[in-house]
C-alpha cells in the first residue's frame, strides 16, 4: 500500500491564546472563518488539517484557542449554561467529559447525523466511540483520538529475570510475573498511584464489558466485575509488587529508571516514554492486556477525545465540511500519530506505518498491535456522573489497598456514590 507522508505542510491556521468573543451566537461571524478550542499536542493536528482543508477552500482560516484542560471544561460549561454564548464552533471534549454534556444540554450540539456522518462514515470508526457520541439515533461529535490499552514493559529486565511474557495471559499470571521481578531483580512490577489514580482498575473494568454504571446508568461498583478488578489492585499493592507513585512526573521518573518494570495504559505513554526515556530505545516493549481469566477479552480503553460543533455556529455547513475533513482524512489523522495520538479512524490502520517495526520497542510493530485491539474495545457508559464515581472509586482502591475488604469497601463506595447523585 501506498505510505503516506508524514511530513507537515506550510500553515494557515491563525493561533492566539486570547479568550473567544462573541454574543448570542458561536464562533466566528466570518463566513469564512471558524474558531476551535483544544489544547498542546492537539494544536498541530488541526493546523496541517486547516493547511489542506484551505488548498481546495482559499478563504478558508481557522483560529485555534488554547485552552488547556480543566480549564476548558469551566468555560464550556459557562457558554453551555449561557445557551451557546461565548463558545467556538469547534470544540475538543475528551470521552469522559461528552455523556456529561449530551444528558445536560441536549440542543447544545451539532447533530452531525443531519449532515450524511452516518450514511458516509459511520463503519471508519470502532462501535465504543460511535456509540459514546450517539443519542437517540443523533451523532453529536466526530470521534478522534483513543486509548487501546496495552502493558509496556522493560523486555531486558523481563529477560533478565527469566520471564517469557508469552505466558502472561491472565493478571494472575502477570501477578505471578511480578513476583518474579521483586525475587530476582527487587524491581516493582508497577506504580499505581493508589489514591489518585484508578486507571488500571477502570481498565479492567472495560474489558469485562462494564464500568462505574451499566448500560442502564444504574451504579456497578459492587458488581463482580467490580469486585474482581479491584480484587487486582489490592493484590498488586499487598503482594508488594506496586510502588506507590504519587503524580504524573513521578510515574514516568519510575518507568525511565527502572524502578518500575511495566505500565498498563493506553497507546498514548508511547510519545512520553521516548521523550522522557530516550537512551532505554530498544528496552520496551508492549503486551495485550492481562485477561481477566483464560481466555477472556484483553481489549480495552483508556483515554480519547472527539471534536462536537456547537449547535449555535454561524457556519455549520462550514464547520461540518471542515471536521468531515479533518476526521476522515488519512494525511491529517497520521500527523496525529506523529503528535502522540492513536486515531481510531480505521482506514488508516493499513498503511506502512502500523505495519513498520518501531526501533524504540525493540523493532516490535506495536501499532498494529494496537490497531487490532480498537474493534474488540467494549462501550462503555460514562453518564454525566463520572467525575464524583471516580473520586469515589479512588477512595476504595485506597482503602482496598490497605487491606480492606474489596467486598466491603465497593458496596460502600456505591452506597455513598448513590447519596452524592440522590
């Protein structure tokens, strides 16, 4: 198949870090023009779209605002609640954050439905991010980047404690992996950050089909699925096998100096961990996900981001034709990779660089790694409920880590869960 290039071509797109004006509508009044919101590697991504999308649309400009997270969140909150005033016509809204708004502000957003997304594109993205963006048969946003989830892993230290990693198929194995480390080599075998940071649990909790609510938005955490996951956690933390890293920046300082041998997440870490670790090229590698038992599903999700339209654009048409672009676009979705993030458009994931050894991971193609995973990814249901879920949920995990009962502290976590929604 043919490679596409990754190289950026000259840029367009008009940058300021000024706050969006406007009032009563969204976004620009030029006909011409379109504001986005995003923030850091993001930026790049949309000025080499906006630098194609203008070849065959020469008055085309599109101003991009950074705004970081959260502070993004508070002003897109403030110009929902002001029905529409003060928003662009482009928005980034991370997975977590988009069930939140479309249960909240139902007539906010762009329903992109209207304008062909489903007949035209519907089958280019995986189910778990269609369905997220989808309300009573209307699409509300354009799916972009994702998190399949795999484990990085130091493959020296591995080798040097004699463990194959095509016998890691379950957590218990990984678990029993890790015992090894700590035996052979006194190396944690990972660093959760057992009172901020739920990722691994939610992690597992995804690949068993499940989250925080089930798909009818009733409260999970006392499932079995629940309970099982974070069964996981304790034992990791308890077996002394977690080293307890409190922060993002201790959490890569641990990965690059060996402290910590593996780091179950999503594809994203891989930009951070050659920037970070860059003399460890040839010392990672990347596994599935641990089943939950034998033969179980090893797919799962951490982490994404889509981009929606505010319903109160002065120029849907234009704006819908842009983001059609931008999403569907194989050059534009590649300079994504390039920028840290895994597109889950699907019709790239043929072409040469998902298929092409990378030198940092031991020459191990871990993109089509990842790639297959996107399909087999389940949906999950986030509700506009998920931040105090989560904070609840990080308060049992560091409950259960210091030995609580798991059973115990689940039923608690969603007793309190349901007096905080009630």
């Amino acid at each position: 198949m043919k490679k596409v290039s990754l190289s950026a071509s000259a840029l367009v797109a008009m940058i300021t870090l000024s706050a969006c004006g406007g009032s009563g509508t969204s976004g620009s009044g030029d006909e011409n023009t379109l504001t986005a919101w995003a923030w850091n590697i993001n930026i790049p991504v949309l000025e080499e779209a906006a630098s194609q999308f203008a070849e065959e649309h020469p008055d085309f400009e599109l101003e991009i605002i950074e705004v970081g997270t959260p502070d993004v969140y508070q002003r897109i909150t403030t110009g929902l609640q002001a029905n529409g005033e003060g928003l662009p016509d482009i928005m980034l809204v991370e997975d977590d954050r988009v069930q939140g708004y479309l249960s909240n502000f139902s007539d906010a957003f762009l329903d992109i439905s209207e304008y062909g997304f489903d007949t035209d594109h519907h089958d280019k993205f995986p189910s778990f991010k269609t369905e997220l963006l989808t309300v009573d048969g209307g699409v509300y946003g354009f799916p972009f980047d994702a998190g399949p989830a795999g484990v990085f892993y130091r493959t020296d230290l591995f080798e040097d404690a004699g463990i194959d990693v095509e016998q890691i198929h379950t957590w218990d194995d990984f678990i029993e992996a890790g015992h090894t480390l700590r035996d052979e080599l006194d190396v944690a075998l990972t660093g959760i950050d057992i009172s901020n940071d739920d990722g691994v649990y939610r992690m597992m909790l995804n690949q068993q089909g499940t989250f925080y609510f089930d798909e009818n938005e009733e409260i999970n955490l006392a499932s079995d699925e629940s309970i099982r996951a974070m069964e996981v956690v304790q034992r990791l933390h308890q077996e002394g096998l977690n080293e307890n890293l409190v922060g993002w920046d201790a959490w890569l300082t641990g990965l690059a100096n060996g402290n910590v041998a593996t780091a179950p997440t999503g594809a994203w870490l891989t930009g951070s961990l050659t920037e970070q670790a860059p003399d460890l090229e040839g010392q990672w590698g990347v596994m599935p996900l641990p089943a939950m038992e034998e033969g179980g599903n090893q797919a799962s999700n951490l982490g994404g981001s889509n981009y929606m339209i505010s319903a109160g654009t002065n120029n849907p048409e234009l704006a819908y034709d842009f983001m059609e672009f931008f999403s569907t676009t194989d050059d534009v979705q590649l300079t994504a990779m390039e920028n840290g993030l895994f597109p889950s458009l699907n019709t790239i994931y043929e072409d040469d660089v998902f298929t092409s050894p990378v030198a940092y991971f031991g020459d191990q193609a871990i993109w089509e790694l990842f790639a297959g995973m996107m399909d087999d990814i389940p949906a999950v249901n986030y509700t506009g409920n998920y931040s105090i879920a989560r904070d609840e949920t990080e308060t049992a995990q560091s409950d259960a880590a210091n030995g609580a009962d798991v059973s115990d502290v689940m039923t608690r976590a969603e007793q309190q869960l349901q007096n905080r929604i009630n």
